[in-house]
C-alpha cells in the first residue's frame, strides 16, 4: 500500500506496538490474531497515506534518492506468497462482481466504506452490506479443500 519499504517497516513497528499497548482489548470472538493484527497494520498504512506531512516529505525526495526495493524473501516464502496470492484472485473471481469491486476498493485502493460510498454513489448500507457478504463468502472459499490454512485480512467478517 504505501510504495515505500521504510514507511512499511515504520507502520508495521507502529502496529506491533498498538497490539503490545492494547493486546487486554483483544476479542477472540471477533477474529482471529492474525486478522485484528492486519486490521491495525492496514488502519495504520491508510494513516500514514493520509498524513499531509507524509505526503510533503513524499514530494520533497528526489527521484533518484528513492530507496530500490530489494527482495529478501527466500525461493520458499516467495513461492508460498505467490500461491496465497493465487488462491485469493481465485476467491476474488468466484465473488459477485458488485462485491469484488468494493472489496479491492477497500483493500488494494485504501478506501473507507463511506469513501467507497461517496465514489461510487452508493448508499452506505448497500456498500457494508455486500462488503460483509462478499467477506463471508471469501471466508468460506478460503477455508475450503487446498486453502484451509490461508491466513488472509480479506477473511475478516466485521
């Protein structure tokens, strides 16, 4: 989401630091773990994309100070990223397109669902309901036969 591996890094020591402060809040009824961590990482990137002074320091690097992105993933992880990666397009497309749309809105594009409402012209009740829908059924699709162990923040029914 955020284009830039620093900022990465810093958003997700922010996250893991949320989680440490407020690890007495967690609701093991609402989600798994793995889920209200990604919730906070994700919150935490669309902060930092929103920031204006982050926005301003964006603008202010040169091109040519942009850091290159080096991949330190070993063949393992990036084969088992790339399958996980597979197997939620494959999700994604079993998806009515109506809910698709608003779940890559959402999570590829940064938006909120009154956002996501204000775009698209939507009630936001139609926009959280096919949402949650759509995110039931990804649920269901990930959870079944090969996919069972996906750990995935798209599975979240909130």
């Amino acid at each position: 989401m955020l284009n830039d591996r620093g900022a990465a890094e810093e958003v997700t020591l922010d996250a893991y630091l949320q989680v440490w402060r407020q690890a007495h809040v967690f609701d093991a009824q609402r989600g798994r773990p793995l889920t209200w961590l990604m919730t906070i990482a994700r919150n935490k990137a669309i902060d930092r994309l929103r920031s204006a002074a982050w926005k301003r320091h964006e603008q202010a690097l040169p091109e040519e100070a942009a850091p290159i992105a080096l991949s330190v993933e070993s063949p393992e992880e990036a084969a088992a990223g790339a399958q996980t990666r597979r197997q939620v397009r494959a999700a994604l497309a079993q998806l009515k397109p109506e809910q698709r749309e608003l779940i890559e809105i959402a999570y590829f594009g940064g938006l909120t669902q009154q956002e996501i409402s204000d775009k698209l012209g939507l009630p936001l009740g139609t926009v959280k309901t096919r949402m949650r829908t759509g995110m039931l059924k990804l649920r269901e699709l990930l959870s079944e036969g090969s996919t069972s162990e996906i750990e995935n923040p798209l599975c979240r029914s909130s």
